[in-house]
C-alpha cells in the first residue's frame, strides 16, 4: 500500500441471489476512476463473504482525505444491468489518520422478496420418559399449527435444543414449543401465550433465543408483534481451556472495549466448558467483534480467535439472540 493509502472496504449485506440470478455479478460503481467514473462495467467486482450468508465484499486502496460518492449495482453475465441500489449515492470520505475502513450497506428489498433463515433455540430438560421439542406455528413453513407438519428441534449440549427454518422477510409469525414423549405419546404444549415475531426486512439470518415458561396463563395468537427498541444478544463458545485462563468479547462498540483487549468484556464459564456472555443492542445497529483467550491473573492475551472479524446486523425483534462461536 503506497503512502497516504489507505484499505477501503465495502461490504453489502441483506443480498441475496436467487435460482435466476447465479450467474449475475454484484459490483462496486462510483465517480472516481478505481469504481469506473460510474461505468458499471468498469466498476470494482464484490466477492461472497465465507461467513456471512447472502454478503458480498469488495477492497480497493484509496488516498487519504479523497471524498467521492458510490452505489452498487447487479449486472447480468453479459453485463447487462440488473438493477442498483435503492435510495441516494452513498457518499464517504476516507478517513486521514486510519490504514482501512470497512463501510457496511444493506442492499433494501421489498418485504417477501427474499427468505430469512432462522435458528430458533430453547432450553428444556425433559423428564425420565426422555422425548424430544417441536417447534409449531401459524405460517406455512411452521405447518400452521398442524402437529404433523411441526419442524423436529436436535438436542445440543446443556439441553439445548434447535431448528432452522425459512420464513419471508416482513412477514409476522406466531409460533410455540411443545414436547412429545418418546414412549406413552404425550404432547405437552409449553404454557402461556404463543410467541409472536415480526421478522425484520434487513435480516438475512437470525437466531431466537427462547425460555420454556412454566406459569400458565391463556394462550392467544395476536397479530401485532412487540416493539422495543434493545435486544439481549448472548454470545455462546462451547470450548475447554486453561485452568486460570478465560474467554473475553472484543470488538467495535464502547462494551466490548472498541477493540482494546485489555477493555474486552469477560465470558462467564458454565458448565461443560460453555461461555457465555450478554450484551444489551439496539436493534438495527451493527457489531462486529471477535473472542481473545487471556490470563486470568495478570489480563495478559494469549491468543485470538482465528478467521476473519464476525459481523452481526441486530434485527428488529422482541427477542433475545443466541449466537453460537467456534474458536477455531
């Protein structure tokens, strides 16, 4: 990288391409020279992101101080144009003092024009007849509360249980957890009212972190989803370490230290050598964080955890989010 260079990055989420749409390419076109002086076949290619599902990523060193407008558009395999960006230019300014700068965009779509893979998970311990939890609900991809057609959830460590499914973005969905005996056949639906989601038109995945209530009070199925405007995202690394050593969440925000290690929020040990650690966002706001092995004594870092930063675009829901982390 040349002098006064500096690494601009800029990442797209939320785009997914369809069946049709394979072979179409997503790029970066702008009124400077490096993305094409808005010539979109001159433009700056974007890549799949290989860990974020339906993100793209495109680099390009830049001089300091440069201040220039940019979209991104799709274009067919013949390079034809497909279609740009909803919504104004977007216009940054690089960054004088900084070696690279990542720019996040959410490429806007209409409501039901792209599904949302979701994980929904729950803590139940099941009793001696052993069984296993469904997962049921009112939409279609949840079987519309017909029990033959409720999706089967798999038992993970620390009688978790999870399912994923796919469900149209924008769409509200009442659903609920019940638990089937493996041997005299009983269902036993969890108690309380169903739960309702909105899920969010910017999501491209999420995860549902639920609590089996044990207080009965009438079901209902309501049509108006919850509004808040904070979600509890718990972050979960099942992993054994060191006697004397910890697991701590560094990242972009002032909870996780803005990338200070020293400053990072410590992981709580659980047993089976589950860490877990929560932190209040609001909704729509965007984390971008990894997990640091220190020492418990004198907070020195031992190690971080390999791979490319992990990214998390909050979505606009009445429940908590599970993230689940693998060290390495």
């Amino acid at each position: 990288m040349g002098q006064g260079q500096v690494m601009v990055e800029v990442i797209l989420m939320n785009k997914h391409l369809g069946d049709g749409e394979r072979d179409d390419a997503l790029v970066v076109v702008g009124s400077i020279a490096q993305l094409g002086n808005w010539l979109p076949s001159q433009g700056l290619r974007m890549l799949p992101d290989s860990l974020i599902p339906n993100s793209w990523t495109a680099s390009v060193n830049l001089p300091a101080g440069l201040v220039f407008e940019y979209k991104i558009v799709r274009l067919s395999a013949d390079g034809m144009c497909r279609g740009w960006m909803a919504g104004s230019n977007r216009a940054l300014l690089v960054p004088r003092f900084a070696t690279m700068v990542s720019v996040v965009n959410l490429w806007e779509f209409v409501a039901g024009s792209s599904p949302v893979t979701i994980t929904f998970g729950i803590v139940k311990q099941l009793g001696k007849d052993g069984g296993h939890l469904l997962l049921s609900g009112d939409s279609k991809e949840l079987g519309q509360w017909k029990l033959d057609k409720a999706h089967s959830m798999v038992w993970h460590i620390g009688d978790r249980w999870k399912v994923d499914t796919n469900v149209t973005a924008g769409s509200t969905i009442n659903y609920k957890y019940l638990s089937v005996s493996d041997h005299v056949k009983e269902v036993e639906w969890m108690p309380g009212p169903n739960r309702v989601m909105q899920v969010p038109k910017g999501a491209i995945a999420l995860t549902v972190l639920d609590r089996w209530t044990t207080h009965s009070v009438p079901s209902i199925r309501t049509t108006t989803p919850i509004q808040v405007q904070n979600v509890a995202v718990y972050v979960v690394l099942v992993q054994r370490c060191s006697f004397g050593h910890l697991f701590k969440l560094v990242g972009n925000i002032d909870k996780l230290g803005k990338w200070d290690p020293w400053k990072a929020q410590k992981m709580v040990w659980h047993f089976n050598d589950i860490w877990i650690t929560a932190i209040n966002l609001h909704a729509g706001s965007f984390l971008e964080y990894k997990i640091v092995l220190a020492r418990e004594a004198d907070d020195t870092i031992i190690q971080w955890q390999t791979g490319s930063n992990k990214r998390l675009l909050v979505p606009d829901t009445d429940h908590e989010l599970l993230v689940e982390e693998v060290w390495q």
